[in-house]
C-alpha cells in the first residue's frame, strides 16, 4: 500500500482489452457482419496488444510477479527501448488502436475497453512511472576473504602443559597473561 | 508420498462435494432453459427467427441470474461470523467449509466473467438475426425498426465495462500490490446490480401468450377458406378428413406477444438487500470510532497499536479489518491491540511517543472482528499451528487466551512452528511466549506447547542472548523447518488423532502444508488442513 501504482491495473485492463478485442473480431469476422474488415483489424490490434502487454513491469516496491513463460517476450519488449519504456507511448498507441473498433458492434467493447486502459496508462504516465523489464539476477560471487588463502602456518602461543594445568593450591602463580590478546 | 484417501477425502471432501453440486445444478438449469427455447411452443416464431443464438442467449442468461445471487452470499461477512459461532447449529465440517467462502465468491465471480462472454456473442448474432430475419408476419417480434437496424444494448455495454473493471482489478498482483484500486473498483456491483435489474426490463425477448388458440405452424383463417375454395371435387369422406384436419390447423386468432416479467428480479433481489443490509450495519459499527490507547515500535517495522471501543468482543482467532488488510486483535481486558507491519501509509502516522502527539494521531475505523479458520484451533485434542513473520498475530490471539485459561478448552497439545527471516521479529511475542511456556510448566503440563522457531536468512551464528527469554533460545534452528519429519514425529507422538493443521504463511510454505496433510498415512493419524489468507 503507501503509493498506488497504476501502470499495473493499466497492465492488466490492456491484456484483457487485448482479449476481448480479439474475440469481437472473430465473430464479427466468423458471421462476416457488415463492416468486417474492422473485426480483421481488431483481430490483428487485439493480438498485438496481447502481446505487448503480456511481460509485467518490474515493481518499484515489492515482489514481482511475473507471467508464467514471460521471459522470451520481456526481451523482444526490451528491445523496442523508449518506445516500450514509456508509459505516455503506449497511451497514445492503445487509443490509436482502439479507434477503428468504435466502426462495429462486435468490436465497440474491445475499443471502449482498450480506451479506458489506454486513460490509465495516461495517469500511470503523469505519476512518472515506466516499464522496467524483470530480469533474472545474475548471482554475485562469493568473495572469499583473505585470511582463508593464507591459514596460519603456527598455533596459538602458549605456555608449556604443565603451566597450564590447574593448579589448586596455587591460584595466584597459575594465572598467565595472553601474549596476543583475545577478540570477542 | 502418494495421496492418501482417507486424508484427502477429511481435507478435500466437502469442498468438491460443493463444487460438483455447483457444477450439476448450472448444467441442470443451462440444459432447461436451451430445451424450453428451442422447443416450447410460447418461442416457436421467436426461435425460427433468432435460430440458436436464442437458446444460447437465454440459457447463459439463467446461469448468469443463478451466479449474480450467490456471488453476494459468501461476502456477507458478520452473517457467517454469526453461524461460525452457533456451535448448536453448525458443525465442525459445516465451519470449515465456511472457511472456504472467499473461493466460491472467485468461483462464482470468474462464472459470471465466462458467462458474460458466451451471453454477449450470444446476443450479437442475435442483432444480426433481428436485422436480417426481420418479420413481416409477426411485427410486434421485432425489436429492429425495420430490416438492416442494428440494435446495441445499451445497459448490456455497461454492465460488461463494469464487469471488466472490477475483473482486472481482481487479479492477485493489483491486490497485493494496489489494495485500494481493488476494493474501490469493487464496489462498483452496487452500479452493476442497479444496471443489471435495468437491463432485464427492456423486453426485447417476447413469448407468445395465447398457443392454445394460436398453435404455432397454424394456418391463418383467411387462407384456409382460399384453400377449400380450389378443391370442389373431393370425395366425401377425404373431404370431411381434410377439412377436419384443417380445422385443427386453423388459427382462431392471430399471436399476442408480451415481454417477460423480469425472472432476474426474482433471483437478485433477496442477496442484494441482504447484502447492502449487512454492509450498512458494517458501516455504523465500525462508524464508531477507535481510541488509541498506546503504539508501541517493535523491531522489523511492526506496531502495536493497542485501542479502546465501545462494546468490542472479539473471540480468540477472529480478525479485524483496518486501512490496508486485515489483522488479528489480541484482547487484554479493556483494551485490544493489534500488530501492523509499517508500509508507509496511515502506519507512518502513528507516532510511539503518543502521549506528545495524540492530537494528530490519525482516527481509525476498524472493521470487524470477523470469524476465521484460526478460531477452530481449541476444537481439536491436537492443533499445529505454522505462521511465516507478521501471520503469527492470529497464534498470539490463541496463545494469549491459553495464558489467560488452557484448562477450558478441548485443545491438549500445541505444535508451534515460527518461521521469520529476521532474528528481531521473534522479540514481537517472546514475551508472551515464554509466559505460557513457564506456566504450563508449572501447571505441570510440559507437553501442551511444543514451540519451534526457524531462522531462515542468516549468515553468521545468531540467538535470542536475553537470558529471560532462555526457552527460546534452545528452540531456535536456523533453515527452513523440515516439515514432513515434523508430521512424522506429530503423527507417532498422537497415533489414531485428528490433528488440525492451521498455516499463516507465504504461499510455498502453505502448499507443501496442504500436501503433506493430504498424503500423510503413517500412524492412523488425520491432518486437517486450515489456512487463513490475509488478502
């Protein structure tokens, strides 16, 4: 909670949008309506978003969540740069989009739905927020530290056994000193 | 380990007993519905002019009445808290499948979605047949103008945009991530269910009204006449048999059609008040403000905030609702307190120093306290109970009770297993863990509670050095616990048990619980498994 973060609900209408997009354009293209040629747009429009649209963006805050297999599909996304990086593009592009649907019954869902995406993405945009692609961490490498390389080649310094040795009688004598002194 | 039948069919049995019952009665009434349209006498004319799409249309439309009502049901959350807590009425199997209401709220709700789909194609090839099929014969069917009209429905757009509102703003990651864009986009079935009782009022849909004095197929009077006119020269008796014959076939009148009373109503109505009755009471419950009493900073950006309301009960495992998800309240005679993770929000706010600040200590508005799987934990002889970090708040309410009186309850031992990344978070309740621990001992019942605590992330060597917190100290392990060792050793230590299974955890950890508890067969001992979600 704490900051909204638009771009993902945005995310997610532009996937379903894409969907239903689809679907209206195969109806309208399968029951050959009047106006059939912009179901066939819609069909190819509702693809291309989907398939836009299907890597998630990397979270400012938080876990990611990502789509299962979206790996392929956040590299091919990458590779567009800025285009795909910016949130005020893919706004303008979905409402572009979006348009030729409004011609057809069977398509005018898949447009409003897309239209209303394409606005959040607007004000996902405004929030200043951007597409980060999810990426696998590459694992860092142990360092090994020094003192491993180089094992003391001698044991600690100690009085000979028979100093050590607890000797009752005489407490005072059997104390010794530790020439290197011990760390906590 | 394979399945266990008798273990699957304890943890898995009423859910998909449910499910199946679901399944067959929307089959049923989709199968009903497509018969009557496409054979029943009223729709004859109706049929021959829309063909399939009228069946379909009208059968998802049934299904749809059906989901739109009980999709409401399981939200009603203070009515089931109520039934939860009638044990004359409910029994221990009836409480646990009320534990599993949320997911046939999603059942439902993802019905509705693919119905909706099926609907709305349905419907669309219907327009084209209003369009093309237009009627000459039978005007008052039509609902286009004139042939080549293309008819939208306007409220069937809307509550379709609707619909995909709240749909998108359903999905796991906008809930965890985004809680507000979800719960304000969900109460925006109140729009769709005043849509949705507008949209059944059109009457674009007729049915013919008189068929015993207009059988469908009839020929109209005026032709009939014309007929008998071109054949003077039959026999007797084949004239009398074609006439009769004809007579039988004879329109006495012409069709009356009539719009459908509006069957949604009669499917809705009863949920939706039920429902906006029960959000109204939640509303002037919770109107009722909190006082904060004190906030105390633990480590790890938790807080307790510990509150005073007027006629506050809660029983031991229930949950709250307050800004931001839900949490568990640990009740201390006056006062009931609960723990929060800091996410910056309103958590921000609270200042530990409140005694300085109070003024601008923020009001809060609790919702609740709502009954919940963990409350089941006295009603077994044996509980585990399994918590990941801050889901251990509904263990402290339960643990906090034993303290308070262990001798009352059906509950005989108590399995405890922690697991935090952090050393810091354990220092949230060790207090009250080892409180109970040492009074147990006292009471001389050293096997009740049985505490484990995993350290999962750590580097170097770490314990819990406060010498009051000893018992802890040789309980912790570091490393994810190693469950199915844990049931083998819960399962020979309490052979032929029921032993409840009771998990507040991130997901991993709650699947592996849930398939040990369904595989598990050594011993004679069941698991049953009972998990809380907080979102």
């Amino acid at each position: 909670m704490g900051k909204i973060e638009w771009a993902m609900w945005a995310n997610e209408q532009a996937l379903a949008a894409g969907f239903i997009y689809l679907t209206g354009g195969i109806v309208g293209v399968a029951g050959q309506f009047s106006g059939w040629k912009f179901a066939a747009f819609g069909i190819a429009a509702g693809v291309f978003v989907c398939l836009l649209e299907y890597p998630r963006s990397k979270r400012i805050k938080g876990t990611n969540f990502e789509r299962t297999g979206q790996y392929c599909f956040t590299v091919c996304v990458k590779a567009f740069g800025p285009l795909t990086r910016n949130y005020y593009v893919r706004a303008f592009l979905h409402a572009v989009l979006c348009i030729p649907g409004g011609f057809m019954l069977a398509t005018v869902l898949g447009c409003v739905c897309l239209g209303i995406a394409s606005l959040i993405y607007l004000s996902a945009a405004i929030h200043g927020e951007h597409w980060e692609p999810i990426l696998p961490e590459a694992e860092p490498t142990k360092h090994v530290s020094q003192s491993i390389k180089q094992p003391p080649q001698n044991p600690p310094p100690r009085p000979p056994a028979d100093m050590r040795r607890k000797r009752l009688d005489d407490l005072e004598a059997a104390a010794y000193v530790n020439p290197i002194p011990v760390r906590e | 380990m394979g399945l266990s039948l008798r273990s699957w069919i304890a943890n898995e049995g009423g859910k998909h007993c449910i499910l199946i019952t679901w399944l067959s009665v929307s089959a049923w009434i989709f199968w009903r519905t497509f018969i009557l349209y496409c054979s029943g006498a009223e729709y004859h004319y109706l049929h021959k002019m829309l063909g399939l799409g009228l069946c379909i249309s009208r059968a998802s439309a049934t299904v749809l009445n059906l989901n739109c009502s009980l999709v409401l049901l399981p939200m009603c959350r203070s009515i089931l808290t109520v039934l939860r807590g009638t044990r004359q009425v409910s029994s221990k199997k009836a409480r646990r499948l009320l534990d599993k209401s949320k997911t046939f709220h999603v059942t439902c709700g993802v019905a509705i979605c693919v119905f909706s789909v099926v609907h709305v194609g349905a419907h669309l090839v219907n327009v084209v047949s209003f369009s093309v099929r237009y009627s000459d014969e039978f005007p008052a069917l039509n609902v286009a103008h004139y042939r080549g009209q293309s008819v939208p429905g306007i409220t069937g757009v809307l509550l379709v945009l609707v619909l995909f509102l709240m749909f998108t703003a359903s999905s796991h990651s906008v809930r965890v991530g985004n809680y507000e864009i979800f719960w304000y986009t969900h109460n925006l079935f109140i729009l769709f269910y005043v849509v949705l009782l507008m949209h059944v009022v059109g009457g674009a849909l007729k049915y013919q009204t008189n068929v015993d004095a207009h059988p469908p197929g009839c020929i109209p009077a005026n032709q009939t006449r014309a007929h008998s006119d071109t054949w003077p020269n039959q026999e007797v008796d084949g004239e009398l048999v074609a006439e009769s014959r004809e007579m039988s076939l004879v329109c006495k009148e012409d069709a009356h059609f009539q719009p459908h009373f509006p069957q949604t109503w009669l499917w809705v109505l009863g949920p939706l008040c039920l429902y906006c009755g029960e959000r109204l009471y939640r509303y002037i419950r919770c109107n009722a403000s909190v006082t904060i009493v004190s906030v105390v900073r633990h480590p790890c950006d938790v807080i307790e905030v510990r509150m005073l309301k007027n006629s506050f009960k809660a029983r031991p495992g229930q949950t709250l609702t307050v800004p931001g998800g839900l949490t568990c309240p640990t009740e201390n005679k006056e006062t009931f307190g609960i723990h929060v993770r800091v996410v910056g929000d309103w958590t921000d706010v609270l200042c530990p120093d409140w005694k300085l600040c109070c003024a601008a200590c923020p009001r809060l508005y609790v919702d609740g306290p709502f009954g919940s799987p963990s409350e089941e934990v006295f009603n077994y002889e044996v509980s585990v109970c399994v918590a990941g970090g801050i889901g251990v708040t509904p263990f402290a309410c339960i643990m906090h009770a034993l303290l308070d009186e262990w001798r009352r309850y059906k509950l005989q031992r108590l399995y405890f297993v922690w697991v935090c990344r952090e050393l810091n978070s354990f220092y949230w309740f060790a207090e009250l863990l080892c409180g109970l621990h040492r009074k147990l001992w006292e009471q001389n019942r050293p096997d009740y509670l049985n505490i484990r605590l995993y350290l999962t992330t750590a580097q170097e060597l770490q314990n819990l050095t406060d010498e009051k917190y000893r018992p802890l100290h040789s309980r912790l392990l570091i490393g994810r616990p190693k469950l199915k060792l844990l049931f083998e050793e819960i399962g020979r230590s309490n052979q032929h048990k029921k032993v409840g299974v009771f998990c507040c955890a991130p997901k991993g950890v709650s699947r592996e619980l849930h398939k040990l508890c369904n595989s598990f067969s050594a011993s004679g001992t069941v698991f049953e498994y009972n998990k809380e979600s907080f979102s």
